[in-house]
C-alpha cells in the first residue's frame, strides 16, 4: 500500500540551524528524517545553517552560529528586553538569524515545515498567521 496522494505530492522543508555545526540529537533527527523521506520518493529539501553546498535537496542558509565571535559580542551588548526579539542567548541568535534567511527561502513553494528548533518554529508560526508565507509549521 502506498502513501496517499496528498502526502506524495506534497513539498516538506526540514530546518535545522546547528547541523553541520553541531552533532546532536536534534541535528541528527533532521538528516534522518531528511534522508528517509528522500528514501520514499517524497519532495523534501533540507535546509541548515552550515555546511557545504551542493548535495542534492540541501540548501545552505548561513546564519549567525551560537558560539561564533560576533553572537558572543551581541549577547554582552544586548540591550534589556532583547529576549523578546529572539538575542537572548547563543541558540536563540543563531535560530533567529537563520529563520530570517528560512522565511525568505520557503515562501510559498513549501506546504510543510518540519523543525526541532523551538525558536524558529515560533518565528515561521508567526509568519503564516500573518500571511508571509503558506507552509505549515510542526514542532
């Protein structure tokens, strides 16, 4: 028995920030699901953070890295409150600097978006409430 056509037809965008940077297990849960979904012939492109560019459904969206030298001197500059605009730690400017680039990448070829990243799946919500763009997000 095959998948439903809706499901065969349909575009996933897998996001993860820290993979390539980061071996863990969300970053291993992303290229997992991202390689078995490939495996049953279904339209997913993976999108991280780091990494080389050019494998095959893989697209490469840099962002600002959690232990880079720049999120570092952002996190002591920060002004009070900056937690509310996603600058509150290491993880949250790396998220948020690469959902920026992730919103800009999907807009409206996806129908669903997969991600283990709290605070970017928080930030393409939002997005789709407001009609910036169409993809569903999972958590």
């Amino acid at each position: 028995m095959g998948l439903p056509d809706v499901v065969q037809r349909a575009k996933i965008a897998i996001a993860c920030s820290g993979l390539e940077a980061v071996h863990r297990g969300v970053e291993s849960w992303a290229r997992e699901t991202f390689v078995g979904l490939r495996a049953l012939g279904l339209q997913v492109t993976l999108f991280q953070g780091s990494g080389p560019n050019g494998e095959a459904g893989v697209k490469v969206l840099p962002c600002l890295r959690r232990d880079a030298v720049g999120a570092r001197a952002l996190l002591k500059a920060r002004p009070p409150g900056a937690w509310r605009l996603g600058l509150g730690t290491g993880y949250e400017i790396e998220q948020t600097t690469f959902a920026l680039r992730l919103l800009a990448a999907l807009g409206r070829q996806f129908d669903i978006l997969h991600t283990q990243d709290p605070h970017t799946a928080w930030l393409c919500h939002r997005a789709h409430q407001l009609g910036l763009i169409s993809v569903r997000v999972l958590l």
